[in-house]
C-alpha cells in the first residue's frame, strides 16, 4: 500500500480534527504547554506531525480500555514531548499483551517509520511462572495486533534477554520509548543493563523517552523496591551513568493527588486497584500515579 492509499482513510478524520480544534475553545485549550511550546520555537516538525498523531489516538481500532485511560495517561501531549515523528523507528520497550502505546504508534510510523515492540524472550528464561507471564503477554499483544492488520501489519517484535538486552543494531533507532518499566529493573538489578542497552540502540542525537512513578526526593531504596516509585534522581542518574544527557522534563503525566502513600505501593492504585472493596472510591479520586516525563538525549558523536 502505498502512503498516499494509506493517508486518505485517515485524512477526513485529520481534517475535522484540525478544524475542531480551530474552532472550539474548549479543544484549542489543548494546544498549550509542550506542543504550544514546540511551535512558539519554530519545531514545525511536531506541529505537523499533530494531527496525524491525533488521528491515531482517535481511531476506532483502540480498544475502549484503552481509551478510557488517556486521561491520565496523556498520549498526545506525551508522544509530542518525546518529539516522535511519523518517519522515525521507534522501540517501544515491553508494551505489555494490552498494546496500550502500541495501538497508537504502530499506525502512527505504519507508513514512513518502523515500530518495534521490545519483549522479553520466554525462552531466555527458565520453566515457571516468570517465563509463562512473558510467554502470555507476548501471545496477548500479537493477537492484539492481528486483529487490525490496516493498522499494525507493520509492526515488528523484538525479543531479547534481560539479562544481556540487546534491542536494535547498534546506532538504528530514533528513539526508545519506556512506560512505567523501570521500577520493574531496579529491583532485580537489571536496570543498568537496560540503560547501556538503550544507548547501543539509538542513533547519535536519539531519544530516550521516560514515563516511571515518582516517588518523593530523598525515598530510600528499599521504599522505591516494595513501593514501585522512583526517585527522579535514580532515574536521571541511570540514564546519565549510560551516557544520556538530560534534554528536559515534564510534568504532562504529574498528579498532585497521589501522595506515594499506599499500603500495596503503586499497584494499590488504578489500574491495578489491590486495595480492599469499601476503599475502591477513596483510591477512585486519586486516580492512576504521580508519575515523571523524561526526555534524554543520546550525544551526537
């Protein structure tokens, strides 16, 4: 298929996209902080490429699951703040069986850039429950895909062994993209193997893109491993170790209702929502994790 066969589906939804938010205040008020920003510095890359993300977030293939999180999960604003565009190849670093970025930026690259799903290869690991949780989610996610092939028949997996994670041939990617992961690495000290790993993959002047739970300045370490939040400061200090400099931050993802204090650490929270049944409202109201937003910057050699 060619691109233009594939950009007349989308361009009617573009168009009223474009147009709505010209003519409603309400979706004009969207149009602020990150990617007012990009335009205010004459980044017109982003500022083009918004619509086309728009209409990826917008199309009916995404499960309503999905959708109904993008209200703490910020795709648009998110995916603008990393600065990803329609021509770049881009890792997705364990998207999880739910594709929840994955459904939007498959079709997004679908036609001049390259996604890739980074997962874990169950056979890396050995027989048990950890091997079958990977084994799950990676059948889960390639069944999620199958079903749309107009929209993700382009996409491409990557596996790889977490203990020696290689993503990408060396220096071909534009950026790698991680969602709420590292807490998840830290733990089993993995976490600076992935980060070196990251570094190999991208090209000079890549993007490393962080989206992780924030926990409080100065939490412990032991706190961070039970809680699942990290301290910007360990996380910022990870990349920089890999050789990242940090390009910016942003507080696109940030809830200044969650106080980090739960009994069962993040997953006491939605989406995971382990709390007992009378307390579902009180958890209700806080909404998903105060999380962090990270870009960095691979060096240019």
């Amino acid at each position: 298929m060619t691109q233009t066969a594939f950009r007349l589906p989308l361009r009617p939804l573009v168009l009223a996209i474009t147009l709505a938010a010209a003519l409603s205040a309400g979706c004009a008020s969207t149009a602020t902080g990150d990617t007012a920003r990009a335009e205010r510095t004459g980044d017109t890359a982003a500022a083009d490429a918004a619509p086309f993300l728009d209409a990826a977030i917008a199309g009916a293939w995404r499960d309503p699951k999905n959708v109904a999180r993008d209200g703490f999960r910020h795709p648009r604003e998110t995916l603008l703040f990393f600065g990803v565009e329609p021509d770049h190849a881009v890792i997705e670093i364990t998207p999880g069986g739910s594709g929840w970025y994955a459904e939007i930026l498959a079709p997004y690259l679908r036609e001049d850039g390259r996604y890739i799903a980074a997962m874990v290869d169950p056979a890396a690991l050995p027989e048990g429950r950890s091997r079958d949780y990977q084994q799950n989610g990676l059948n889960s996610l390639k069944t999620r895909l199958a079903a749309h092939p107009a929209q993700f028949d382009q996409a491409q997996f990557a596996l790889f062994d977490p203990k020696v994670p290689q993503f990408a041939a060396p220096g071909s990617v534009d950026a790698v993209l991680t969602f709420r992961n590292v807490h998840n690495w830290t733990g089993g000290g993995l976490a600076e193997g992935y980060f070196k790993a990251f570094h190999a993959a991208l090209k000079p002047g890549g993007t490393l893109g962080v989206v992780e739970h924030r926990a409080k300045p100065g939490t412990d370490a032991e706190t961070m491993r039970k809680s699942g939040y990290l301290t910007e400061e360990l996380v910022i200090k990870l990349a920089t170790d890999a050789g990242f400099v940090l390009d910016a931050r942003s507080e696109v993802n940030a809830n200044p209702k969650d106080d980090t204090d739960h009994p069962n650490g993040v997953w006491t929270l939605p989406p995971s929502n382990r709390h007992d049944a009378e307390d579902a409202e009180q958890y209700r109201a806080i909404g998903e994790s105060d999380r962090m937003t990270l870009r960095f910057r691979k060096p240019a050699a």
